[in-house]
C-alpha cells in the first residue's frame, strides 16, 4: 500500500515510519523535509501536496500541535492554530 506519513520525521512519525516502513511504500510529508513538503495549515499547500503524489491509499498525519481538552469542546481554532 502506498501511505502517506505527515510528520513522518517527527517523535512520534519517526516510529509511525519504522513500524510501516517494512510492508507499505511510503510518502513522508513535512514542513521541510520528508518526500513532499506541506504546510497543514494551508488548504492550497495540501492541495498541491497531494497533487504532486498522486493516489495514496492510506494517510496518517503525525503533525501539528495537540489539543488538551474535552472533545466536545473542541474547534476548529484548536485544529489550526
């Protein structure tokens, strides 16, 4: 399967990529490293992200900022900083 890792070079996407990385091809995306670069919190940047690899068939985003909270108390402001 060919997986795209976002984050993939981070604490936890480095360990994401060492457990998939012996069955699954994959894309590593990240601000600025990996395969592909990508900035999460633009809609026009993933777009080209995903333009520029073609079709995937799974995707797992390590990236970004975590959020402490009740769930339902979460927004979108917490999900795009």
């Amino acid at each position: 399967m060919k997986i795209l890792v976002v984050g993939g070079k981070g604490t936890i996407g480095k360990r994401v990529v060492e457990a998939l990385s012996a069955k699954h091809d994959l894309v590593i995306g990240g601000r600025n490293t990996g395969d592909v670069t990508v900035d999460i919190s633009s809609a026009a940047s993933i777009a080209d992200m995903f333009t520029k690899i073609g079709k995937l068939d799974g995707i797992v985003c390590t990236a970004g900022t975590g959020y402490y909270g009740p769930f339902d108390e979460m927004t979108q402001d917490h999900l795009m900083p």
